[in-house]
C-alpha cells in the first residue's frame, strides 16, 4: 500500500515538482503555506485590500496554469516577485488612464460641445482598432505591446529580442501614420492624437 504524503513536510521546491505533475493538494499546500504573507506583502504595497487579494489570486492561478512549464529553484522567490509585478502593472495602467483623461480633457476643452455631440467612445475606439489592424505585423504587436500590455521599451525589447531603439523607432512610426490618416476629420484628429500622445 502506498504511503500517504504529508505535503505539510515537503519543501517548496518538492511541492513544486509534484505541482508539475499535476498534484493539486501539493499546489494548496504551497498555496496555504504562503496566501497570508504574500497578503501581507500585496497590502504593504497597494492600499486596496480587494485589489490586493485579486492580484495574490491571479498570482496563484497563473502558478498553476504555467505549472508544466515553470522550472522555479525558489518558488517562495517566484511568488514575491510576481506579486511585485502584478502591482506595478496595475499602477501603470492606472496612471496611464489618468494621463489619457486629464489630455483628452485638455484637447476637448476648446471644442466641448460640438465634440460630444458627434463623436461617441465606441466609434473613436472602432476606428483606432481599424488602423492599427492595418499596421505591418511586426509594427502592429509592438504598439499593441506598448499601448494595450503597457510594457516599456525595454520590456518590448527584452520579449521580442530587439533593441530599444528599434522600439522606440516603430512607435514614433504608428504615430506618423496616425497623424498623417486622420488629419481630415478634425474632431478625431483631436481625440486621437490626444489618445497617443498621453501615452508616450
């Protein structure tokens, strides 16, 4: 008869293997053996709770789903450190709206009314998808990279295994094409300008 295992004995790094080989009471046993002090960490970075545990959660999921690929040393590591990038994701989304409102607010300032009575979200949200579906391949998943995943130039980089130069270069090259296709139509000359230009 084979021998019960007592997780509870095992270290992270034998709890990871069996994790590997799709043990689930291996994964909560890693899960419960940290949950409180990654909350702990999350809370002393973010001051929403609700927030926090949502990130520790995804952090977890992602551990299990990635779990035949993941080859961690530390596990204990693994987990702090995506903690860790979780939150900065959420803060540079979080400031990248802000700085996409508060420069839409300024562009529209001067043309308030007439503005919102033409232009709807959806239909500016429409045509900017409509251009950059139309970007080279390449071009198109760096700025989707940049804008939608907000990774850096160096992150870009690192991931795609080009310089930074290069980034920068097909960035200020969507940008030019942007300019240079919506320059008839004024309104949306001026909330889509604003839209790339708060994000540089």
């Amino acid at each position: 008869m084979q021998k019960e295992i007592d997780y509870s004995q095992l270290s992270d790094q034998q709890l990871m293997v069996l994790i590997g080989q799709d043990d689930y009471a291996g994964f909560t046993e890693l899960y419960l053996r940290h949950l409180q002090d990654l909350l702990q960490y999350a809370t002393r970075l973010h001051v929403d709770e609700e927030e926090t545990n949502d990130f520790v959660q995804e952090v977890f999921a992602s551990l299990w789903m990635r779990r035949h690929e993941l080859q961690l040393e530390t596990p204990l590591a693994w987990l702090y450190m995506s903690v860790r990038k979780q939150m900065l994701l959420s803060l540079r989304k979080q400031k990248t709206r802000e700085k996409y409102a508060e420069s839409l607010v300024a562009h529209l300032s001067a043309f308030y009314d007439p503005i919102l009575d033409v232009i709807q979200e959806k239909q500016v949200k429409d045509f900017i998808e409509r251009e950059i579906a139309k970007l080279p391949p390449k071009m198109q998943q760096v700025f989707r990279m940049s804008r939608e995943d907000y990774l850096s130039y160096r992150e870009i980089a690192e991931e795609l295994n080009i310089s930074e130069k290069t980034v920068k270069k097909q960035i200020n090259n969507v940008l030019k094409i942007f300019r240079s296709k919506i320059s008839s139509d004024q309104a949306k000359v001026i909330v889509i300008i604003s839209y790339l230009l708060s994000q540089k």
